[in-house]
C-alpha cells in the first residue's frame, strides 16, 4: 500500500466510524484507537530498540488510576494526569532498569509491572482495592466525542513517529538494536535512546489507560494484570512491531477477534492464539507488512570529496594497560598518532590489537594510564562521547547484510579526526585493496588520522608510515615499516620467521 494511501485510510476510519456506526461501533472503535495509543508507546521500546519491556501494561494501568482518581476534581484534564503519571512512574523506574540488558531487563520490567499490580490489590484507601474504583466519569468525555478525542490524537501520533524513524533517527535506531557497539562508536548515545523511548513508552500507555478508564467506567486491580501486557505484545507482534500501520492493525485483530469468536464461549481465547499463530507463522513482519513492504534499505556510499574536518590535532597513547581476570591484554602501552599519519599495528592473534582498539573507543576502558586528545584525558569517557570527540571506528564483521564499505561509509559521514580501522581488507578482492589504498591516502592527505589493522602485511609496509607490534598486549616493535619487519622480535612472533633468517 502506498505511503499516501495508507495515511489517508487512517484519517478516514475515525469519520466514517463516527457518521456510520452504531453506539456498539463507536465503542470498539474507541477501544481499537486506544489499544492502538498502548502498542504505538510499545513499538518506541520494543519494536524500535528490541527490548522486552513487560511494563507497559502496568504504565496503562497507573494511566487508569490516575485519570479515575483526578478526573471529579479536573474533568478532562485527567487525561494530562494520566499521561504524567505514566511518564513519571517510568522515568522513575528508567534508572535502575535500563542498566540491564536483555532477559535481565525483561525480568527487571516484570517486577515492576508485579509491584504495581500489588499495590493496585492492597493500597485500598487510594486505589478502592478489588473493588476498584467508579462513578469517576461525569466530568469526561463519552461516546462520539470520546472515540473523535482518540483518534484526534492517535493520527497525528502515528504520522509523526512514520516521519521520524523514516530518516536518520530510524537509522540510528536500527544499529542500537542490531549492532549496538557500532552505534556507540558513532556517537549514539544508546542510554539517552533507550531513556526516551522508556518515558515516551510510558506517556503513551498513561493516555491509553486513561482514556480506557472513561470508556469503561471502572478502575479495577485487572488494568495492571498480565493480560494486558500479554494483550499489547501479541498486537504489535500480530500488526507489526515497527510499521507505523502496526500498532492500529494489531489492536483491531486485538478488538474483534475476540468479537467474533464470542460464541464460543471461554474457547475464544484458543482461538484467538491460533489466529495469532497463524499470523506470526505466515507474516513475520506483521500484517501491515502484507500489504505495504519496505523498502530494501541502501547501505551508505562513500563519500566522492574526502575533505579537511576540523578538531584535536593528535591522539596520545601513555601506558595503557587492560586486564580481564588473570590475563594481561593490554601491557603499558605507548604511541602517539599525529594528523596526516597512519600507524599500522601489527601482531599475531591474541596480541590485543583490538583490545587496544576498544580502549580507545571506550569499549573497554583502560585499567590504567592516559589517553590524550591533544590535552584533554577519554580513557574515562563513554563511547558515544569519545565519537563525539573525534574517534571513529569500523568493525571486522559489518551489519548484517552489509557490504564491508558501509561500515566506514558510515565513520566518514561522522567527520571523525582519528580513525580506527579493524582489518578494513579482510575478505577484499585485489580491485578492492586497490580502492582501499587509495581511499587511505586520500585520508591521509586530507588531514585525518588512522590506525590501521590488518594481517595483510604488505598491504601495511605499502600505506603506513610507521608500525606498531604488539605480542602479548606489549608493544616489542615501533617504527618505519622496514625496520619493524627486519626486527628479529617480530619476525619471531608475528612473521614466523627464525630471528636470524636473512
């Protein structure tokens, strides 16, 4: 389906349902666009950055209780309550949960969603308890009005996250989720990301129980139950996790599945996980991705004009060291890189050649000594930070999909000073070496610097101007690339060559 169609069916869904429906309609619509508003906050989290947050239907829970307990005193303003309530609770929650990652995380949002589902049961003076709590609903909205107010809200919102994950925050989004070390080293700050899309999450499902409260009319402990998470994650899964058209897709299978298989009494549910099997089983993108495919995404090009970037002038490695349990990978490392330089560092495997690497990207952070950018100290810096800064940095296995280029296409793209670069050759075909040597020097002449690694050592004598050997995280060998080969410690460790072969 094409983008314009798609915006337009969801404009005309709200109009035609209000004109056309009966008051029954107008209730499973209303419930359809609210379902729609919890999955949307859902797909920032899960979807967007493939984490399995088993909160959100708690955070449409506190968005019910909140918008039932201030709405005698603010009418419809409650709804606003219901969105800060949800916001607040999360961003509350964000800091010790998003430390976590993966099972740990899910795990960790579970607790959350039990606890608040504990004090739904016992803080009865504030929530009524199992009873839960009514006649909340004179000051709100109902009816054609409550079903237009959703949908007034849910288009736009559904427009604007299309817009935003379509360009580069979508890009971002997609290296956070599929190679998140990468993205770091770009500059992303995956924490931030991860904090943003935790609260937005969080605001969306507020408004979602809020407005869920004004449909239903009563606010029980059920609204923090499992089920409801359970509800929301089969609908994003079933409607699709990242298309715009998935979160309103999976809520309508969500509404009227169990609809239509009401006779059959408490066997609807079966039903319903067969239906959903069948879904996920025949269309692993969801089911807006039947009908509108996305498109196969370009990887980055290089850049045709390598051009001058401005920054710190030199990198200062001064005894670096890394440990991991009883093994030494990194020992008192020292050398400098100046603009207009390219270092090759060179060594057998085992040797800490990317050890090194991840120390000065932040991905490991050095044990001890310095690591300069002119005068100003990173070693203690987060990745993303130490991108900003100047560094960049390529991996030896791409994304996924991705011809090796893309990676340092994307490193280029960033302007960083220093660049560091993890066998860029490996798997390339003599065409290609050439293009990287060329590229190299086109790097070089136009002021950036570079630490290169590669096992391909006449690749190195031909681009680098000095080498650096490392044989057990120890640097044995610094210097032009003729004299590091003829040194008798590299031939021996790194060359396999008898120390006195001619």
């Amino acid at each position: 389906m094409r983008r314009w169609l798609w915006r337009l069916v969801l404009v005309a869904v709200p109009i035609v349902g209000i004109v056309a429906l009966p008051p029954l309609g107008h209730r499973l619509l209303t419930l359809v666009g609210i379902y729609a508003l919890l999955g949307l906050g859902y797909q920032l989290v899960f979807g967007q950055l493939r984490a399995l947050n088993l909160a959100q239907g708690a955070l449409f829970g506190i968005g019910a209780y909140a918008a039932a307990l201030s709405a005698p005193y603010v009418g419809g303003q409650a709804f606003l309550v219901s969105i800060f309530a949800g916001m607040v609770v999360a961003a509350l929650a964000a800091a010790p949960i998003l430390r976590l990652q993966s099972h740990y995380f899910a795990l960790a949002t579970l607790a959350l969603a039990s606890l608040v589902n504990l004090l739904a049961v016992h803080a009865e003076g504030l929530t009524g308890g199992a009873n839960g709590l009514v006649g909340f609903t004179p000051g709100l909205p109902q009816g054609p009005i409550l079903l237009g107010l959703v949908w007034f809200l849910l288009v736009p919102s559904i427009l604007v996250y299309a817009a935003v994950f379509r360009g580069r925050m979508g890009e971002e989004a997609r290296l956070l989720r599929e190679a998140p070390l990468e993205a770091a080293t770009l500059g992303i700050d995956g924490g931030l990301w991860r904090f943003l899309a935790f609260v937005a999450g969080g605001a969306y499902a507020g408004l979602a129980g809020g407005f869920s409260a004004a449909l239903s009319g009563v606010v029980s402990p059920e609204v923090t139950g499992f089920p409801v998470m359970l509800l929301c994650l089969t609908s994003v899964v079933v409607g699709g996790v990242r298309h715009p058209l998935g979160a309103v897709l999976g809520a309508a299978v969500a509404v009227c599945l169990p609809e239509l298989f009401r006779g059959l009494q408490a066997s609807w549910l079966l039903a319903y996980a067969a239906a959903t099997l069948v879904v996920v089983l025949w269309a692993p993108d969801g089911l807006a991705g039947l009908f509108d495919r996305s498109r196969p995404r370009l990887p980055p090009a290089m850049p045709e004009r390598i051009a001058p970037v401005p920054g710190p002038q030199r990198l200062v490695l001064d005894r670096v060291s890394k440990r991991f349990g009883g093994v030494d990978a990194l020992v008192d490392v020292s050398f400098a890189l100046d603009r207009g330089e390219i270092v090759g560092l060179i060594g057998p495997n085992g040797s800490g050649k990317t050890t090194l690497l991840n120390a000065i990207s932040g991905l490991e952070p050095a044990d001890s000594g310095t690591i300069l950018l002119d005068v100003r100290p990173i070693e203690r810096l987060p990745p993303h930070a130490i991108a900003r800064a100047g560094i960049g940095r390529t991996f030896q296995a791409p994304s996924e999909g991705e011809p090796r280029e893309a990676g340092l296409a994307r490193v280029l793209a960033t302007e960083a000073v220093f660049l560091l670069l993890d066998e860029p050759a490996a798997g390339m075909t003599d065409r290609e070496r050439e293009a990287l040597v060329r590229l190299l020097g086109r790097l070089r002449d136009a002021g950036r610097g570079i630490v290169l690694v590669d096992h391909d050592v006449a690749l190195m004598t031909r681009v680098c101007d000095r080498l650096v050997c490392l044989d057990g995280g120890t640097v044995i060998a610094e210097g032009s690339p003729e004299a590091v080969r003829a040194d008798p410690r590299v031939r021996a460790s790194f060359l396999g060559l008898p120390a006195n072969a001619a």
